[in-house]
C-alpha cells in the first residue's frame, strides 16, 4: 500500500457521532484507544490521525489530548498535541479524574479545603449518623448496629473507639 492509499484506508475507518467525533472501527486497546500496525510499528489512532494531520511526527515527549474527551475518537479537529500536564488539567477540569477532591482541587491550582466527615468522597456516613452512633455506644452488637446504618461492624467499632469521625464529639 503506498502513503495515499494508506491514508485514504485509515481515514475510512470511523463512524461519526452526532458530536462529531471519529469513532475508531479498527482495535480497540483495553485502556480504550484504538490501535492499529503501520509497516510493522504500532500506533494509537488518534496520534496517528493528528500526525497525518500536521504532516509532521509528534516529539514522544509530547501527548495527543482528546478536546472533546472520547478517547476512541480521531477526527484531528478534536486533537491537539501537549504536556502530560496539560493532558492531566484537561481531565480534571472535565470531571473524568477519579482520585477525589484533593488531587482535582490540587490540580486546578485551588486551595485545599480538609474533606473529613462528610466532606470526604468516600463517606457512607453523615456527621448526624455518627452522632446516633455514639449514643447508642455499647447497648447493642456492632453488628446490628452497622446492618442498620449500612457500613460493616468493624466501621462501627472504629467509630465507638474514636479511630475514625474523631472530629465528632
């Protein structure tokens, strides 16, 4: 196949979205990019769409950052080459990050506001459960108590011990 014929092959290896992303028909890696071989090298579709694109190689140190956050896209108007750092900022200012408040309110350069208690992205408590909890104390089985709040007899016991919600007086 020579470079216009493979050119024309890739470009035909989509399907549009209503947003107008290129979808990848081709490999899809299991972290979601699409893939595909080139001349025995292996390339991640929407980095090789924006190279054909640019007609030029993007610097390894560089990455393809997906603007509209659909990583099986490769329409190269959807594209844009930057920093990890930038690429990073990109998800978290999109919401797509999944490490919890410190490292998104870290990452958009916010001050770090304390996320204990209900604060915390992981409570399954409130500050108003854990009060109750405190004074129902050692008047029935931790087990009993924690099928009734929904969290096991050992978050309970770390409770009552004051190991965890010791904010909580």
């Amino acid at each position: 196949m020579n470079d216009d014929q493979l050119k024309n092959w890739f470009f035909s290896q989509k399907k549009v979205d209503e947003k107008g992303c290129w979808l990848w028909t081709g490999v899809v890696a299991n972290h979601g990019y699409g893939q595909l071989s080139v001349r025995g090298k292996r390339y991640l579709s929407h980095r090789y769409s924006l190279q054909l694109h640019l007609n030029r190689i993007i610097p390894s140190n560089l990455e393809v950052r997906h603007m509209c956050h659909n990583p099986v896209c490769f329409n190269p108007e959807h594209l844009k080459e930057g920093t990890h750092s930038e690429n990073m900022k990109d998800m978290v200012e999109s919401n797509r990050q999944a490490r919890g408040v410190y490292l998104s309110t870290r990452l958009r350069g916010v001050e770090h506001v304390n996320s204990r208690g209900e604060n915390n992205s992981k409570a399954k408590l409130t500050e108003s459960q854990v009060i109750e909890i405190k004074k129902i104390g050692n008047t029935r089985t931790l087990k009993d108590i924690g099928t009734e709040y929904g969290v096991n007899a050992i978050q309970i016991s770390r409770i009552l011990k004051g190991i965890t919600w010791k904010h909580l007086v």
